[in-house]
C-alpha cells in the first residue's frame, strides 16, 4: 500500500561491540535508533513494540536527527569508533606481550609506547610529503 514504510530491525551487542556503541554515542541499554541513509534518530519513548513501530513508521520526522558531524557516520563517528579498535588493540596486544611472550609489564608497555611513536613519526612524514606544496619549477 502507498505510504508503508520497509523497517528492517538489528540488534547490536554494544558490550561486544564497543565501537560501534561509542559511534552512536550509546550510553545505557537498550537504546534505539532508526538509520535512514545518513541520517540517524534516537529513541526516546515508551519501550513497547507498538511505541517503536509508531516511531519507526510516523514519529521519527517529528525527532530532531542527530547532527551529522557528531552522528556515527560523520568524521567525529568515525574518530569515535576508530579510537575505541585502537584501544582495544592495545589492551590485547599487551595481554598478548605479557601472557603469551613472558614480556613483564613495565617491558611491554614500554615496547607498545615506542611502537606507538613510531607509527606516529611515520604517519606524520607520510602526511607531510603527501600534502607539502611543491616548488615550482620554471
């Protein structure tokens, strides 16, 4: 029938899945959004099937949308969710040095610190020479 709309429905383990719960900003469980394109929409009613099908389908245009820049698809998302994979692949990289390689911990950290250094001394020399002006040459 003209003006039904198509819901699909996830379910997300955001203590599982900790970077995608800090890119949309999830604070406390259950919370629920509606993506639609780019654009995203919080929850904010009565936890009943009928109160989310109503929102799904009539309410959400009432809803202000989360703000681009700050949503989970926007550039501060993005960084949300990159930093949170960064994290954990440093906590499980350190579990890793000291529980399966024997390193101690002073040892470890200080191997992840001078590893992380380095990828940011790299990272800032690709920049610089992607982006440097070059000089003209007449």
């Amino acid at each position: 029938p003209k003006g039904r709309r198509e819901v699909s429905v996830a379910k997300v383990d955001g203590a599982a899945e900790r970077a995608l719960a800090s890119r949309f900003g999830v604070n406390a469980f259950p919370t629920f959004f509606l993506v639609d394109g780019w654009t995203v929409r919080e929850f904010d009613g009565t936890r009943s099937s009928e109160g989310l099908v109503r929102f799904a389908t009539k309410e959400y245009e009432e809803v202000e949308p989360v703000p681009f820049l700050f949503g989970p698809f926007g550039p501060m998302g993005q960084l949300k969710g990159w930093l949170m994979r960064s994290g954990t692949w440093a906590v499980g990289m350190y579990e890793r040095l000291t529980k399966e390689r024997g390193m101690s911990p002073l040892v470890a950290m200080a191997a992840l610190c001078v590893g992380g250094l380095a990828a940011g001394l790299v990272a800032i020399v690709l920049v610089g020479i992607l982006f440097l002006p070059k000089a003209k040459q007449d």
